[in-house]
C-alpha cells in the first residue's frame, strides 16, 4: 500500500486527537515515534493493519469508528486537496464514483508496485449502484467512510451498505 494512506491517517490523527496521540500510534504499532512515512512508499498491508487497531487503541474508538473517520476525513479533506484534479471533473458523487476506478488506473499506472483495489460496477434501479471492491487487502471496511465521505464532498446524502465485497449505494 502507498505511503499516502498513512500520511492521511497521521494527518486526521494530529488533527483531531493530537500530535501526541499520532506519537503513541506509532508506539504501539512497534514502529519509531518519528517514523514519517513517504508518499509513494510501499508499505506492508499488515503494517497499515496495525497501524489502524493501534489509531482504534489509542483514541478509544472501535476499528470500525476508525475507518468511518479516515475514509470521511480522505474524502473531503485529504483527497480533495492532494488529489484535486480528479475531483475536478465530477459534477456528483455518481460521477465520482463511476469514475472511481479510472482514477485508480491513471494515478498508479507509473507505479511499478502499487495494487489499488479495483471496481466493477452494477445498477439496481436508477438510485442504487452496487461497487464489487476487489482487491487482497480485505480493507472493504473503509468504503463506507470513504464513499458517504463523497457524497459530503458533493452535497448529497448516500447510503452505504456493505455485504461482502459489494458495496452498496443509495443516490438520493
């Protein structure tokens, strides 16, 4: 996994719970307190693991709080901001969406070893697409977050139900 994941758990951590906590994280994940992880890192899947029950630990909230919070905070606050361009270009969380894996491609095709997680999408009706997330990290728990995070960022309301490796959402 690319080291941008962790810079964007180190920045909501420092943010909302402070720098000392991120310092404790780090701590209890056995890793250094002044580990800086580099954006196009690969990082070890069980070290982002570990990373996230030691985030749940540290700040008292469950590992599925944890999620709810990056996948928000990645979605209208990091994302936005370090990946602006392919926001851009989307006028609705639908658009974004679709266009989701599209993303995926461009920004790691110059990126021998990254591994993003892929999408194939489905319709049921007209207000509700099914996401089917593959990929061998089994961090499907995030796209809740993540995906009510870009409905925030567009202004609409989603709702997001996830059974198994389908996630699904409810446009409004």
């Amino acid at each position: 996994m690319k080291g941008t994941i962790l810079n964007c758990l180190e920045e909501l951590v420092t943010r909302k719970f402070g720098a000392a906590q991120w310092r404790s994280t780090l701590r209890m994940a056995g890793q250094p307190d002044s580990r800086i992880y580099g954006t196009f890192e690969d990082v070890p899947e069980n070290e982002v693991h570990v990373l996230l029950n030691a985030v749940s630990a540290t700040v008292n909230l469950t590992l599925q709080e944890v999620m709810e919070l990056f996948g928000d905070y990645w979605s209208t606050v990091y994302a936005p901001r370090v990946y602006a361009a392919y926001f851009v270009g989307s006028r609705n969380a639908r658009e974004f969406l679709l266009n989701l894996d599209n993303v995926h491609t461009a920004l790691t095709r110059s990126q021998k070893s990254a591994r993003p997680p892929r999408f194939r999408y489905e319709w049921h009706g007209n207000n509700h697409l099914i996401m089917h997330y593959e990929s061998s990290r089994g961090l499907v728990a995030l796209m809740g977050g993540l995906v009510r995070g870009v409905g925030k960022h567009f202004g609409e309301s989603l709702t997001v139900t996830i059974l198994g490796n389908a996630v699904h959402v409810q446009f409004p």
